[in-house]
C-alpha cells in the first residue's frame, strides 16, 4: 500500500470525510496566506497492565485530526 493510498483510507475512507470538501475548504482557509502549516496526525496507542502475570486493565485509543 503506498504512503497516499494510506493516508487516503485513514483520513476520507474511514471517516467519511469528503475529500473534494476538504480540499475545497483548505483552499478557502489558506487563500491570502502567505505562510502556514497544515498537517495530518493519526496516533494509535495500547496500554496493557499486568499485576503477577494477571492482566489488570487494558486499552487502545485512537485519535485523529486534521
């Protein structure tokens, strides 16, 4: 799977998020910028606690942003 094609499914696939609006908005937002910064972010995390070998509590959170 190439970098974009994953980028692609995390941000508009998954989510639902039309990309043709999205891109129309970036362009509305940046128009007369002359500098910025505009980034994805998707973070995946597991948290797994054991007490004498017995699981205690366990985790995953996903969060997303544009």
């Amino acid at each position: 799977m190439s970098d974009l094609s994953l980028s692609d499914t995390l941000f508009f696939t998954r989510t639902g998020l039309d990309p043709e609006l999205a891109a129309r908005t970036v362009r509305s937002a940046l128009e007369g910028c002359e500098d910025g910064e505009l980034f994805l972010e998707y973070d995946a995390s597991e948290f797994l606690s054991r007490d004498d070998g017995v699981l205690k509590s366990a985790s995953f959170d996903v969060h997303a942003g544009f």
